[in-house]
C-alpha cells in the first residue's frame, strides 16, 4: 500500500455531491421520502425507542441506508444479503467504539474515588450534586448543548466517518476493515472534523426549532431526511475520493 497522504478537498466533496443531487433529484427525493416515513415512524407510531418494534425499525434503516449507497455505486442487486451480513462488522466496531466513548463519559464523575481523592461518602454527595448538573445543565441549557455537540465534532472522524467508510467498502464487495479506512484517510483528521461542523450545524438548527411544535417538528424531521441523504452523498464521495481515485 502507497505511503503516500492524500488531501481531501471538502470544497470539491460538497459540490459535485451537490449538484449530484441536482441530476438525481427525483431518486434522491424518493429516498428522502421515504426515510422521512421511517423517521415518522420512529417518532409518530412507536413513538420512541421503548417501543419493542424500534428495533426492528433499526433493522430496516440499515438495510435502507445500505441499498442507498449500492445504488449509488451501481451495485446490482441493490438488496443482496452477503454484502450486508459482511458490513455488520464494522459496524459492531463503531457501535462499540461509541459505547466506549459514552460510557467513559459517564464514568468521569467517579474519577475521584477511583484515585481515592474523596471517601465513599463524599462521592454520594459529589454525585448527586453532578446529577443535579446535568439534569439542569445538560438538558436545560442549549449552551452546553452546543459545547457538548462541538466537542463531538472533534471524536467523530475517530468514531463515526472512517469507520463508516469501511462500512461503505464492505457493503461494495471490498474488505472492511478499519486499520485499511484509517491509513487510506491518514493526515486528513482536521478535513473530517470540518466536515462534521459543517454537517452538525444544520441538524442543531433544526432540533432547536423542532422543539416550537409538533408541527415544525414534523417538518423539521422532513428538513433533516433531506440532509441525511446528501450528506450520505457526501460520504459516498469521500469514499470514491479514498478507495476508487488513484
């Protein structure tokens, strides 16, 4: 494999998959739509993730997302199992590097007693007060929303997109490995967080204004089925950039 570092220009990423979307725009609206049913489905109808069907609805906007990026490389047939079953392994990857993540988040109140800085009984006060914090600070306060949402962007090149290009590969055929996606994608970490601002930003703006009504948040959930499908383009751009350019 080449050593050499290939720069990903976000500016040429973001324009030919725009006008991408532009030429197919009928078949991208029809993939638009109907993940905006799913999503309705999700929010509307099982209203949740309680609901023991959710699950199943995971199940289906996998294979959904799936067949979209066979669709876009031209991979007939679009539903085919062996390339599914085989893409479940990086994602179990990703799932667990972003259960790692969370959970290490959860255990920094516990730093503390783990060094045997504090005694047990300080730490029952000490969590209760960081309970106390987040209920009125992370669920309350839209400025720590938005510092907890950039300090995402910073960990989602590492947990989310090359990860997610080795998805992409192994859906395509290619081997779907992790260790491949990172050393295709090396020198260009700053080029993902950008690119993970430039894609969060929207879907706060829409989560924010979701919140006025059940009406706008209708419609917001359209607006953002719409984003997720060009920034699906996007990714697959990127991954035609890293796997199949020379």
């Amino acid at each position: 494999m080449s050593d050499a570092v290939k720069k990903i220009s976000l500016k040429k990423v973001f324009f030919a998959s725009w006008e991408y979307l532009k030429s197919n725009w009928r078949i991208m609206g029809l993939f638009a739509l109907a993940n905006y049913i799913l999503m309705i489905t999700g929010v509307y109808v099982l209203g949740g993730t309680e609901h023991p069907l959710f699950l199943l609805l995971l199940v289906v906007m996998y294979i959904f997302w799936g067949a979209f990026f066979r669709f876009y490389f031209d991979k007939k047939p679009y539903l085919l199992l062996k390339p599914f079953v085989r893409s479940l392994v990086p994602s179990v990857k990703v799932i667990f590097a972003t259960v790692v993540v969370v959970f290490g988040v959860l255990l920094l109140p516990y730093i503390p007693l783990l060094l045997g800085v504090i005694s047990e009984t300080e730490m029952q006060s000490y969590v209760d007060e960081y309970l106390f914090f987040l209920q009125k600070y992370m669920q309350d306060s839209h400025l720590l929303d938005i510092v907890l949402n950039l300090a995402l962007v910073l960990i989602m090149p590492l947990i989310l997109y090359r990860p997610l290009l080795a998805w992409v590969a192994a859906l395509m055929g290619r081997r779907g490995s992790l260790r491949v996606a990172w050393s295709k994608t090396k020198g260009n970490y700053w080029q993902f967080v950008l690119m993970a601002l430039l894609m969060n930003i929207p879907l706060i703006v829409v989560n924010y204004v979701a919140e006025i009504s059940w009406v706008w948040e209708a419609l917001c959930l359209l607006v953002s089925s719409l984003l997720l499908v060009y920034y699906n383009l996007v990714i697959a751009r990127i991954y035609e950039f890293f796997y199949l350019e020379d």
